[in-house]
C-alpha cells in the first residue's frame, strides 16, 4: 500500500523535476542544450510571424519543419557514437556522389544548381556534409596519434578540399565556407601548431588574386559592395543599406514586436530569411540582441562543453566541429546583414525561415546529444 506521504512526494515539484530528468535520461536528451535550442526556435517563430507581414501560413510551415528536424535530432540521439564512427566513411561517401550527382542533373534554381530534384521536394546535398565531412575527419584523425603529422595534415586537407571544391561550382559559397569552416575546426582540434596556422593565414592571404579571377561576377559585385555599399546606394548596396538602418534605428530597446517599420514597408530584403536579423534588432533593439547572443553563446559553451568532457578523440572533435560551426552560422548572419561581412546567403541559425538547413543544425545537435548520453558506456 502506498502512503499519502509517498504520493504527495511523487506529485512535488521535486518529484516532477526528477521523472522529467528521467524522461530525458531515457530519450539520450540533454536537458540544458534541449532547453536552449527550444527557446532558440520558439522566438525564432515570433520574429518569423512578424517579419512575414503576420503569415501564419509560412510560421505553421517553419512549425513543420521545426518538428521534423527535431525528431531527426531525437533519433541521432539513439545512435551510438560508436555506430556514428563506423558510418562516417560511407555518408561521406555518399555526400560526394550526391554532389557530383548536382554538378550532372542537378535542378537549376536563381542561376545556381545546388538541389536534387526528388519528385515530392528538392534536397540540398550540399547540407550533409557540413555534417560528413567532420565526422570524416574526425574518424580519419581518430585513426592516427595526435597531433597530427604533416602527411595526416595533406591527407586531410585533400579530404576537405574535394567537397568544398564542388560545392563552390554550384556556385554555393556561403555553404562552401561552413563546409570549410567544419573541417578547419577538426584541424584546429586535432592540435596543429599555431606555426602552422599562421603559415596557412598567410598562404591562403597570398591566394586571395587568383580566387578573385575565379570568382563569378555576382560574388565579386557583393565583395565591392561589401567595401564601398555607398557606390549603389540605389542597386548592388541598397540591400546592406536598408539592412543597417532597421539595425540602427531600433536604439535601446527597439520599436517593438510587429511595429518595425523597415521591415513591414517592405525596405529590407530577404526579410524573413537571410535578413531576419534586420527585423529582429529594430523590433527589439539592443536589449533584446544582447539577449539573443546570450541565448546563443549558452547553447555554444553548451556544445563545447559537451566536447571537452567527451571520452574518446573522435566524439571530441567531431562535438567540438560542430558546436563551432553554429557559431559560425551566427558569426557569419550577423555580420553580413550589419556591414562587417559580404553578403554569402547564410542563414541566422534556428530564427531564419528555411527548411534544409534547419534539419542540418539539429541533426548535428542530435550528435551532440548521443555523445553526452552515452559517453557513461564508454571506456574511459
């Protein structure tokens, strides 16, 4: 018989803290990193529903997607890191033949061709090997005695160099240079000298005329624009323009939620996309982005915490790889829609409206979850 002592316990707060941790426990989630990535998305819709003009019919479709990309998460999370080592080789295989697959038959969208065409939706190839290919590199590293010598260093370098290379042809650099920066951390983990990053620096600043001549002409126009956006004001630098006063004109604590006017006369582009920033500063001023980047520097240390506890080389760098990465998603959003970077299309990680790259994000959190929960079964 169960007293009324032991079930007032049970229904405590104490009591449903403890079966909502085990519920957790059971499901291989990471409560705070959970935590963080929910708020992330929950004000990732608010800003979406008013940086659409009020369309609840793209917020019920980003609610679509958001599920989806959590449940994908939540079964990346079952996996064992050990299983997720084994598979590194095969998906980013697999990753290569997909890309190569773009270059041949690929669907030809806004002058690029980046998707596959699979009858009921396109799919970006690209997106999976801003996953493959750390954990590639992660496993190829895991192989060897670290830190790595410089035949590791040529070989993995030729690794990463293939996958960028045809994601560049697409032509796709923003997602060339997350695909870049996902492999440049797993070096940078891996323990290479400071020496040799700083000669790296300097040889690819030596390389910057010949990537310019191999630059297509609209990559180029945004890098002028990005320089001097006061030479078009009304063309090529209209844009970043429009983009800056929504950011500027938002002050302290901005002109509230639905009451931004850059953004609902219609001023800045992509406002619901890549420039969803825009809208979100100028609505909340501030305050409310000093927020924000709390939010998203909890959700990093997170991730990188989750890394420095890791038990093997391979779970380390590949956590690390990728809590990074988010990092640069943001690094990258921020500082292209407020002047600091050129325009390169890439997206504000979990607020921006999209599909493939939202699934991207969490896949790779969902990672980060199987190695926090099942590091307890590994040999230390």
């Amino acid at each position: 018989m169960i007293s009324g002592n032991a079930f007032n316990a049970d229904m405590s707060p104490g009591g449903r803290v403890s079966q909502r941790r085990g519920l957790a426990a059971i499901l291989r989630l990471d409560m705070p990193l959970l935590t963080g990535l929910l708020l992330l998305s929950g004000l990732g819709l608010v800003v979406l529903y008013s940086a659409s003009g009020a369309d609840m019919g793209q917020v019920k479709a980003q609610i679509i997607r958001l599920t989806l990309a959590f449940g994908v998460m939540l079964i990346l999370a079952q996996i064992s890191p050990q299983s997720l080592r084994r598979w590194s080789p095969i998906l980013y295989g697999l990753g290569l033949i997909l890309l190569i697959a773009v270059l041949i038959t690929g669907h030809i969208g806004k002058g690029a061709q980046r998707w596959l065409n699979l009858g009921l939706f396109r799919f970006q190839p690209s997106e999976i090997m801003k996953i493959a290919l750390p954990m590639m590199l992660a496993w190829f590293f895991s192989l060897r005695d670290l830190p790595p010598r410089p035949l590791s260093l040529f070989s993995s370098t030729i690794l990463m160099a293939i996958p960028v290379f045809l994601i560049a042809k697409q032509p796709d650099l923003g997602t060339a240079m997350l695909v870049a920066s996902s492999g440049v951390f797993v070096l940078f983990l891996a323990g290479i000298s400071w020496r040799l990053i700083i000669g790296l620096a300097v040889g690819v600043a030596s390389a910057a005329p010949f990537v310019w001549s191999l630059l297509h002409d609209y990559q180029k126009q945004r890098v002028l624009t990005f320089i001097d956006p006061s030479s078009d004001p009304l063309g090529s630098g209209y844009h970043i323009i429009q983009s800056k006063i929504a950011i500027g004109s938002g002050g302290i604590y901005g002109k509230g939620w639905l009451n931004g006017t850059q953004s609902h006369l219609e001023f800045i582009p992509e406002r619901h996309t890549d420039f969803i920033f825009s809208v979100f500063s100028e609505e909340f001023g501030l305050t409310g982005v000093v927020m924000l980047m709390c939010l998203y520097l909890f959700i990093i240390f997170r991730g990188l915490y989750i890394a420095n506890t890791a038990q093997n080389s391979y779970n380390r760098l590949l956590a690390g790889s990728l809590s990074l990465v988010f990092f640069v998603y943001l690094f990258i959003n921020t500082g292209m829609v407020s002047g600091l970077l050129p325009v390169v299309g890439v997206p504000l990680p979990l607020i921006s409206y999209g599909g493939t790259s939202v699934v991207t994000i969490l896949a790779g959190f969902g990672i980060l979850m199987s190695i926090q929960s099942h590091k307890k079964l590994l040999p230390i």
